[in-house]
C-alpha cells in the first residue's frame, strides 16, 4: 500500500498569508511526479500554529525521487535568475512518514 508523509510546519500566524499563497502558487509542483498519489495543505483552527502538508505516494521510493529531483530543484531556487530566496515562512518543519495499512472510502 501506499506511504504517507506529513510535513508538520510552525508557522507565526503573520507568516500564515505568505505560507498559504507561496503553496498556491506551486500549482503542478508535486502533481505530475511519478508515484504521486496526494496532496493537501491543512490550515490550523485552534490550538497549534502547526500547518501540516500531507503527501501520499505509491511507495518511498517514488517520494525519494521527488525529493532528489523536483523538490530539491524548487528549493534551491530552481538553478536560474540569481535573485535572492524569500525568507521561509515557517519557523520550523518536522516530517513524519507513514504506512498505510488500511483505509476506506466512502460508499456509492
């Protein structure tokens, strides 16, 4: 079955408005990888300044590609343009995995 990954990021609520429009401008980052299953970027409602991006994948192995291919290109500013990176707006990010061993959908 397929993996999960969870990017838990601290986010000082000033920052909430810059984190939310840098995710939506990332359209087509993550959709076209192989092995990409799943993507949503879950805002916090009371009681943490965690924002938690969740991932799901066909395996680790198609995560890892993204993350040496892809993910590390548009983090590194994409390798053009020179221009300087805008400060991250979070404060702090812990990625967790997970296995997914059972799951259910609604029924039609």
């Amino acid at each position: 079955m397929s993996i999960v990954k969870i990017n838990a990021l601290t986010v000082p609520e000033e920052q909430r408005e810059i984190l939310e429009k840098r995710f939506a401008s990332r359209a087509g980052a993550v959709e076209n990888s192989d092995g990409f299953e799943w993507f949503e970027l879950l805002r916090p409602v009371e009681g943490t300044d965690q924002y938690l991006v969740y991932t799901r994948w066909r395996d680790e192995a198609s995560f890892q590609a993204w993350m040496e291919g892809p993910m590390k290109v548009a983090h590194q500013g994409g390798g053009e343009g020179g221009g300087e990176r805008p400060k991250p707006a979070a404060s702090g990010s812990n990625v967790w995995s997970f296995e997914v061993i059972q799951q259910a959908a609604p029924k039609s």
